[in-house]
C-alpha cells in the first residue's frame, strides 16, 4: 500500500485516517517532515480556501505526492472554497483527487478511499 501522510489541525483528517486503520500514516505538524518515495496526501483546508502554510511546506521538500484527499466543509461559509485545498494540491502537482469529504466524511467517502488507495 501506498504511504500517506496527513494535516489535521481540529481532528477530523485524524479521524479519517482512524476509520481507515493507517496506522503508519505520518502527521504532519509544521512541514519540515521528510517521507521517504510516493505517497498520498491528506489535508483540511483552511480560511478561505487556503492550502495550510505546514501542507505547503511538506509539499514542497516532499514533491513525490500521487494523489490527493481533501477534507472540507460544505458549511454557507465555507461552500464556495469547499475543498479548494485539494484542488489546489490537484493543479500544482498536476495529481488525481480521490476524494473530497465533508468533515470526517461518510461510510461510503471511506470506502471509496479505501478502494482507491488500493489501485495505487
Ligand atoms: C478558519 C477555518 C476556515 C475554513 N475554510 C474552509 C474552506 O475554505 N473550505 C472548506 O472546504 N473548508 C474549510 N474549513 C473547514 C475545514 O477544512 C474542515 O472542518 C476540515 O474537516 C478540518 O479538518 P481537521 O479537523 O482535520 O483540521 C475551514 C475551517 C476553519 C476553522
């Protein structure tokens, strides 16, 4: 399977990463961790839309990413940036979003992530 590496700053990717038993998953806390070969990001999105400053940082020392899932909110305030994170990660590094879920997603959002992950 395919490394991962996560950004949870209130929980829910954690949570995530949880339900899918990753338990090597690496957290990423301010960006200067290293992951050795491919992996999988996943990641919140933060004010407006923003990819969170430890993501980008991460992204950037670690340019080997293959995919992406981002976690969101689909809340009024946050709808029309809903995931943007992940869409933003997607068109940097030019990789497929598997999977854009609201806060700790669904039993299916799981599913589908797992089966993803899986092709990988
Ligand atoms: C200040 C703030 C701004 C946010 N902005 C967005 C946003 O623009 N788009 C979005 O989809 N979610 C946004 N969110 C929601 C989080 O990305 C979402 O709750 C996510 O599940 C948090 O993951 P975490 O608990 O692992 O940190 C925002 C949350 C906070 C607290």
């Amino acid at each position: 399977m395919i490394k991962v590496a996560y950004a949870s700053k209130t929980g829910h990717v954690e949570k995530i990463i949880n339900k899918l038993g990753l338990t090597d998953a690496l957290k990423i806390v301010d960006g200067t961790e290293k992951i050795d070969g491919e992996y999988v990001i996943f990641t919140y999105t933060s004010g407006k839309g923003k990819t969170p400053k430890p993501v980008e940082r991460f992204l950037s020392a670690n340019p080997e990413v293959k995919a992406v899932v981002g976690s969101g909110s689909t809340a009024k305030s946050h709808i029309e940036t809903f995931n943007y994170a992940a869409e933003n990660i997607s068109k940097a590094y030019n990789v497929p979003i598997l999977a854009k879920v609201d806060g700790v997603g669904t039993d299916e959002d799981m599913a589908r992530i797992r089966t993803e992950l899986e092709k990988l």
